[in-house]
C-alpha cells in the first residue's frame, strides 16, 4: 500500500533504503523552465512524412528514439495540435528520415507551417503504401504505424521499420540544441574506461 496522499506519487528515494519521497501534484514547473531546461539536451533531427487524403505530410521531429530491437521499433512525439496529426492517425504507414549535417535547410523547411514542404527543389518518391520519401536523406525508413498514445498534450506514435534505405555513408548527424542546429563531432572516451564498456542503461545492442 502506498503511504502518498490524495493527488500525490510516491518514488524512489535518492539513496537505497530511505524510503520513498512524497511529490505533489502541484510540483510541476511551468512551461517555460522546462523549455528551457531541454534546450540543453541534443536531440538528433529527423523528418517523418505520411501520405494523407489532401496530399503527403511531413514535419521535423528531435524526439526520435530506437524504442525496440526484437521487433525493430521507433518511437516519436507530435503536437496534439499539429495539422499532420489527422494524417498520421488514419495512416497504415509513415516515413522517417534521418538527416545529416548538411541538411540543415531541409530540416528548417519541414519545421516550417504553412509552405507546400514537397514543392521543387525537395526531391521525392512515394515508398510503401504511398508514404513519401526524401531522396536526399542519409537513410530512409518506412514504419508500419502500430500505436498512437495520447501523453499531456502530445501523442507517442510507435512504429515498427519495414523498409531501410541507406543513401551513401552519411556523414556528422545533424543535432538540434539552444535553440539551433550543429553537427556531432566525438570527443573521445571516458578516462580510463573505453566507451563501449560504460554502463549506459539505454545503451542494449545499437
């Protein structure tokens, strides 16, 4: 039994043995820190697309993750509000791109409303099921939409790959941080421990 009151959780405390730490309900930050907070975390960018009723759909993401192996599944977020939404609820199948850093502008176009994102000079073709795919992105991925959970005011959209293109080596992954684009560059690892024997806990077989 939970010793948390009404409206509160109960979680792990710092240290073994301590016992839970009760948070409030009310102990959310607002918007804007938590903003904040992310815009020190790189998130790698990627443009997911979908062929929808009124023509192909497509947005820039940085929420992308490798949510399975066995089966190869991806997750990412998008805006309740979004106007790709409606598209990705009725789709069998969407598209995920991962880009590089030298598709900066392209990553600005798909982040960009209210312009036609498939117009010349983007380069594309419909895949499977229809689902429209960048020629120019390092690798090309097409998803058979499996779920599509409502999280606060986003959706988590699962899908598993069932097509990998790869478009040449590919070069610096494009990231997204403090609000800009930059590029990967490794630095090396960890004193004294190679960085393949960290005890990374999302780290598994990728």
């Amino acid at each position: 039994m939970s010793d948390a009151r009404d409206g509160e959780a109960a979680v792990p405390g710092p240290r073994d043995g301590e016992g839970p730490v009760t948070v409030g309900a009310s102990a959310a930050v607002e918007g804007a820190a938590f903003r904040a907070a992310l815009r020190h975390h790189a998130g790698g960018v990627a443009v997911v697309t979908v062929a929808g009723p009124e023509g192909p759909r497509g947005f820039t993401v940085t929420s992308l993750t490798a949510a399975s192996l066995h089966p190869p599944l991806l997750s990412f977020y998008l805006n309740a509000d979004s106007g790709s939404w409606p598209a990705i609820r009725a789709a069998d199948y969407v598209g995920v791109h991962l880009l590089g850093a030298a598709h900066r502008e392209l990553a600005a176009l798909f982040a960009r409303p209210g312009v036609d994102k498939f117009a010349p000079p983007t380069r594309w073709r419909p895949g499977r099921g229809g689902v429209p795919l960048l020629a120019d992105a390092t690798v090309r991925m097409v998803c058979a939409r499996r779920e599509a959970v409502p999280v606060g005011d986003h959706f988590i959209v699962l899908g598993e790959v069932v097509d990998v293109e790869h478009n040449g080596p590919g070069g610096d992954p494009l990231l997204y941080a403090h609000g800009e684009f930059g590029r990967w560059v490794p630095i090396g690892d960890a004193p004294g421990m190679p960085i393949d024997e960290l005890g990374l806990a999302d780290l598994a077989e990728w």
